[in-house]
C-alpha cells in the first residue's frame, strides 16, 4: 500500500477539531485515508448505501442515533439534511466536554455542495482536507517537503536520488496519478474509461440536469485538450454550439467534483489596465485529461502541439501537492499582459514571492525569464524564481534565478 503523506494533516485534525471532512474527486484515496481510523474506535457507514442513504435523508436524526460517534461517514454529500444534526451534537459535547475532538470524519466528491453546507452548519468545528491524486512523492515513498527555493542542495540530492527522463515523464503524464492505477494491475486506458462513465452517469446528472450527455462530453474532452490554456468561455460555446451560460454551469459541475481548477490571473493595483483577466484552467490529473484527449500515448503526446502544456499542468500539480498534503493552502497565480510578458506560476505565500516558469527541455537562459521583471517592484517581498524543466542538475541563470530539475521537487 502507498503511503499518503497527508495521513499525518488528518490525523492533527482529528486531535483537535470535532469534524475532519476529507475532500476530493472520486478515486483520489479519501476512502481509504478514512478508513485508518476504523481500527482506532470509529464506526463506518457509507452513503452510497441505498438503504442507509434514505434513513439519513428521510430522518437524519434516526441515522446518527444508529450510527453513533465517533463516526466515518462516506459519500456525506449525498446527504446534506445530517449537518445540522452533526452541528447539534458536536454543540452538546462541547458543553459537557470542552476537548470535543475527533468526533466525526466525512469524506465527500462534490466540494461546491459540501463547502455551501459545511459553511452554514459547521463553520469553526471542522477541519476541511483536500485531497488530491497521488504525488510521485508519495509514489516514491519520500517525504513530501513543501516546494521552497531556499534549499537548493536538498533538491539537487533529490533529483540525483530519483531522476526523471523526458520518456519516463511523459508515461507518467499519460498514466496519471490515481491511486489504483499504482495498487492494481489495471490497464490505465480501463481505469479512465470507467471513472469518466461512472462520473457521467452519477455526479453529473446529480448535480444539473444535462439535456445532451454526449454534448457535456464532447465539452470535456475540450477542456482536456486546453489544460494549461487561457479559458475562452466564448470560444468554448462556439465550438460545441451552446451558449455561454451553459458552458459555465458545465464548468462548475467540474470544478466542484474536482476534475480541473482555475488559476487566476496575478494582480496588483498598478498592473490593473493591463494584464489578462481570463483565469487559465488545469486538470487535477494529467492521465485522466490525456484520456479525454485521446493523447495516451507518450511518444505521441511528446512530440505533439499539446506537450508543453500537459507538462506545465503536471508540474504544477506536482508543487501544489507538496503544500496540500502538508496542509497548506497557498496563493497560486499566473501572469499575462498585453506586452507578451508570462509567468506561469506565482506562488504567494507568507507575505513572499516565488516565479516559477515550466518547461518540457533542458538548457534556458536569462531570456527565457524576462517577463519575471513585471514584478520586480511588487508590494510584496520577492524570494528566488526557478525554471523547473527536466533538467538533470541546477544551474543559476542570474542574482536569485535557476534552473531547477523537475525530479526534486
């Protein structure tokens, strides 16, 4: 079994919140990081039980006085109507005991309906984790250090331990990174064509009613094609003939079943007239998007138009893995202007800038950096800035500028 590197965030939440809600798309572990704690005194129940979901539709009060605490319950979203009472209990132990820790453990896949009821019902008694495909930290089985410039050597030591050749990345890229594909001798393309049936035909009907199926697919795969692209909603509503107000609802059931994220355009108040405002979009899994896209093949997918970007969409991810799975959310932006200036990523966290280009080669130079100076005078402090490729050792292209290999993060 791959050990899950943010097991050690939910086991601090469990210590000291009453609820741990473990977030994240379907397949991504939540299950399994959950039930750890089987065999440490919780009891289970799944929602996706059809007799066990009425009862906590139909009397959610019934359902917690059988299922006492503490307690797992999987699947939670399926049924809203148990927040108000899992508020009521958690409210009643803590009047008879201020230490009302570990109480509950929810693990769910649709984030927008549960994060609308856990902000009414149980904003300050519970601890939200989101859980995201494997890392190849996680796959590697090494300690997952939350992505930082400031220890240059311990990347280098890293890359030289496990390093990571153009072929071997991009298999990795078509494969993805879902736990099963890793625990079970399972064909990739298998996996993929089942999760993306199974998520047509339970979450996405149950969260709108999609009037053409085969159209919201179509739109998928779209958007598979463009990870890592600017989002066009004009041009997306032209090319599958709806209008814009569908492709948005569409985009939201995908956001809140965790298949992509947006990530917004950096902003200061001086650079408001000129930057790009579009927010560009990202699958959380690169095997499930070159699924979508039908680019599962690596050499192909390699040598194609499309390699650039699945590669900034794998690094990317890779970064914001090391600060989730350490229970850190950061602020991950990008850049664009109207005078062709472009950073792929900036990270703000404690009050520090990082710049970060991604790229699929090798050797780069000052050049390749020059659209970093549109924040050289941010209001906030400014740390290193790296160009993260496959390079196989790091090299300074300036004061506080690298290339750095992709295989330390």
């Amino acid at each position: 079994m791959i050990n899950r590197n943010v097991l050690k965030i939910i086991a601090k939440s469990i210590q000291t919140r009453p609820v741990t809600l473990i977030t994240g798309a379907r397949q991504v572990g939540k299950t399994t990081l959950a039930s750890h704690y089987i065999n440490k005194g919780f009891n289970y129940v799944s929602l996706d039980s059809s007799r066990d979901l009425e009862l906590a539709q139909k009397d959610p009060d019934l359902f917690l006085q059988i299922h006492k605490w503490p307690l797992i319950i999987d699947e939670v979203q399926r049924a809203p109507q148990l927040f108000n009472v899992i508020e009521e209990i958690v409210n009643k132990e803590k009047m008879k005991n201020t230490q009302n820790y570990g109480m509950f453990i929810l693990t769910g896949s649709q984030m927008y309906r549960l994060m609308n009821n856990v902000t009414e019902s149980l904003a300050g008694r519970v601890s939200i984790i989101h859980v995201l495909p494997l890392s190849r930290n996680e796959i590697l089985d090494r300690e997952e250090q939350v992505f930082s410039l400031n220890n240059l050597i311990e990347i280098q030591k890293r890359a030289n331990l496990n390093p990571l050749s153009s072929p071997s990345l991009f298999k990795l890229i078509v494969k993805g990174m879902y736990p099963e594909l890793y625990s079970n001798n399972i064909e990739s393309n298998k996996f993929y064509a089942d999760y993306v049936e199974s998520y047509l035909e339970r979450d996405v009907r149950d969260i709108i009613n999609v009037k053409n199926i085969f159209t919201f697919r179509r739109f998928m795969e779209l958007i598979a094609s463009q990870t890592g692209e600017e989002l066009v909603y004009d041009n997306l509503a032209k090319a599958l003939e709806v209008d814009m107000k569908t492709i948005k609802s569409w985009l939201s059931v995908l956001i809140a079943c965790d298949i992509v994220y947006l990530l917004e355009p950096y902003n200061e108040y001086s650079m408001t007239k000129r930057i790009v405002k579009r927010p560009k979009i990202y699958f959380n899994d690169t095997g499930l998007a070159c699924y979508l896209a039908r680019l599962n093949n690596s050499e192909i997918l390699m040598n194609s138009i499309f390699a650039g970007r699945f590669v900034e969409t794998f690094i990317i991810n890779e970064i914001r893995k090391t600060f989730l799975n350490n229970g850190i959310e950061p602020g991950f932006y990008y850049y664009r202007d109207n005078n062709q200036n472009e950073i792929d990523l900036i990270i703000l966290n404690e009050g520090i800038i990082t710049r970060i280009e991604c790229k699929m080669g090798i050797r780069y130079n000052l050049s390749d950096v020059k659209g970093f100076k549109v924040l050289d005078n941010t209001n906030y402090k400014l740390g290193p800035s790296a160009i993260i490729c496959n390079t196989d050792s790091i090299y300074p292209l300036g004061k506080d500028k690298y290339v750095l290999p992709l295989a330390g993060i």
